[in-house]
C-alpha cells in the first residue's frame, strides 16, 4: 500500500506505440496521395540530378570540383580535392 502511495503511476502505462500506430495507418491510408506525390517528386529530383551527374564528363567535373573548392577555401584544397577524386 505505501510503495502505491508513494508512485501512484507505477501499473500505469499510456499505449503510445499503439496510438503512433494507429495515427500513421490513418494518415496513410488518408493521404496516399500525398506522400505518393512527395515520393514522386523527390524521385524526380534525384533522377535529374542523377543524369546530370552521368551525362557529365568527367574533367569537367574535376574542373568544377576545384572551382567550387578554391572559392570556398582557398587554392590548397582545391588542389588536394582534385588528387582526392
């Protein structure tokens, strides 16, 4: 009786897993549509920077790695991330 008194919620248990459950079957099965349109765009988006990637030489790419590295830190590690690749 006093261990009750002293930690009233201790055969208390809240069934979060089960509401969390519940609610993301709900909202799926509610809002297929939009997580399929968040799905299809970012599929979208990866493909496209994917092709760009590919379709790209690879000098230029080196070119553009150093670029971006010299602007943003200096010559050193434009160098080394040149070599790097």
């Amino acid at each position: 009786m006093l261990s009750t008194l002293l930690n009233p919620f201790q055969d208390t248990l809240l069934p979060l897993g089960e509401w969390i459950e519940a609610v993301v079957e709900w909202l799926v099965e509610n809002y297929r549509w939009f997580f399929q349109l968040i799905r299809l765009s970012i599929i979208g988006l990866l493909n496209g920077i994917e092709h760009f990637f590919v379709a790209m030489p690879q000098v230029v790419f080196l070119m553009l790695l150093g670029a971006i590295a010299w602007q943003i830190a200096g010559r050193r590690l434009a160098i080394l991330s040149v070599l790097g690749i």
